[in-house]
C-alpha cells in the first residue's frame, strides 16, 4: 500500500489506484454502504483520507478471500462497533473456509467427470458423430456425471 500523509486527501482516482481496484467499484462501494459517503471538495469532487484507503483495502482483501458483501459487511461490523471480539471473526472465517473447501469437492467432481468423458474418446481419427464427449452432452441421463454431486 502506498503510504500518503496523514492528512493528504485524495481524489477518487488516486483511492482507486492505492487500493488497487476501479474507481467504479469505489463508488459502487460507497453505493452498497461498505465505503461511507466521502466528503467533498469545495469544486464537488470526492475527497478520501487514508482511513478510507485502509477500509477499501481492507474491503478488496476480503473479497479476494472469497467473503461475500454480506459478509464483508459482517467483518466491517465488527471493525465499527466496540464489543465484538476475534471469536467472532474467527468463526465467519471459518465459515467462509467450509464454503471454500465446498467448491474445491465440487471442482474435483466435475474435473473427474470431465477426464472420465475425455478417457472414453478415441481422439482425431473419430468423427463427430462417433464422439462420447458430444453424446454425453446431449443426453439428459448423462448430465449427472457433469453436475457436481454433494
């Protein structure tokens, strides 16, 4: 993070490029209520501190960790409001884990689907109409092995 004194404030524009996303996604942010309404020039234009900076960070991180915007709400509550402690954090963490290791299963099931379709193909010398992978996709019964099953 590109360190800006204290009390420099900073265009959208240059928000956006410390934090290291769009300038939409910061309005979109302040849209949602994860960034707070940002004070304003005497011309109208947006003005941030570096708190906002460490919270639109803080945001993006979060959102690179898989956390959804209501649970990146959650963390941000947690930030805010006195009387919440690591626990709690830990356990949305955790949570978020669970949902992570959830869709690696399901990523498996259907990369083991798809090499069992692959496996079953003779290749080039085979046309299209003698082709496993195409038949499986047109047929419904055949739609479990592409679905991931729980």
């Amino acid at each position: 993070m590109q360190e800006y004194p204290p009390n420099k404030s900073l265009a959208v524009g240059d928000l956006a490029r410390a934090g290291q996303c769009k300038v939409e996604t910061v309005r979109y942010y302040e849209k949602i209520g994860l960034m707070p309404i940002p004070q304003r020039t005497a011309g109208g234009r947006r003005s941030y501190q570096q708190s906002e900076l460490k919270r639109l960070i803080f945001i993006r991180r979060s959102r690179e960790l898989g956390f959804s915007v209501a649970q990146v709400r959650n963390l941000l509550r947690f930030v805010d409001e006195p009387n919440h402690t690591c626990g709690e954090v830990k356990g949305l963490t955790l949570a978020q884990s669970k949902e992570v290791q959830s869709k690696i299963d399901d990523l498996q099931r259907l990369h083991k689907a798809l090499l069992e379709m692959a496996d079953k193909c003779k290749g080039q010398n085979y046309s299209l109409d003698q082709c496993p992978i195409i038949d499986a996709l047109f047929e419904d019964n055949n739609l479990n092995a592409l679905i991931p099953q729980k």
